[in-house]
C-alpha cells in the first residue's frame, strides 16, 4: 500500500458519520473555490474560506473525532483526493472504494 493509499484509508476511517461526510463534500470545495477568490474578490473568498472551514468542523462534531491534520498537516491536502475521488466515483458511477472501519 502506498503512502497515499494509506493515508487516504486512514482518512476515510476518520469519516464515517454521514453528516461529517456531507458536511465535507460541501466544505472541501468550498475551501479550494476560496483560495483564488481571497486574491481577486476578498469578501466572498473569505467568507467562502471561512463558512467551508466552519462545516468541517460542524462534521467533526458529529463524527465524535478531531480534524485528522490535528495529526498531520498533509491531510489537509488528503482531504481535497478524497473529495475529488469522491466526486469522480460518482460521476463515473461507480461505488467509492470504501476501506472497512478499523
């Protein structure tokens, strides 16, 4: 398994909650979409940047577990390959590859 493939599992195993897993297919692009939009129209990129980061959090609640980039920071990056797995599992349709809980 590669370092990725890993962390994506490790990942996925920190969100299992139905709400904290809709909450970040809303928030994720929210985040991204906000991070050109900071530099070409402040107020909405920072609103977009905020409100996105704001529903993470709220998932988490639900989840009953922390952010996994409390752990490392490079699941911040993680988070947006999720997404964007994700997303094209469901374009393709085909099922996400899910790992079972641990």
């Amino acid at each position: 398994m590669t370092r990725i493939e890993k962390m994506l599992a490790d990942y996925e195993r920190d969100h299992q909650h139905p709400m904290n897993k809709a909450t970040h297919m809303v928030g994720i692009p929210m985040i991204l979409l906000s991070l050109p939009l900071i530099f070409f129209v402040p107020p909405v990129g920072i609103g977009l940047f905020v409100l996105g980061w704001i529903l993470q959090f709220i998932g988490h609640a639900f989840e009953g577990k922390p952010p996994s980039f409390f752990r490392d920071p490079t699941f911040l990056l993680v988070g947006a390959t999720w997404y964007g797995k994700r997303l094209w599992s469901k374009l393709i349709g085909q099922p996400f590859d899910e790992p079972a809980p641990a």
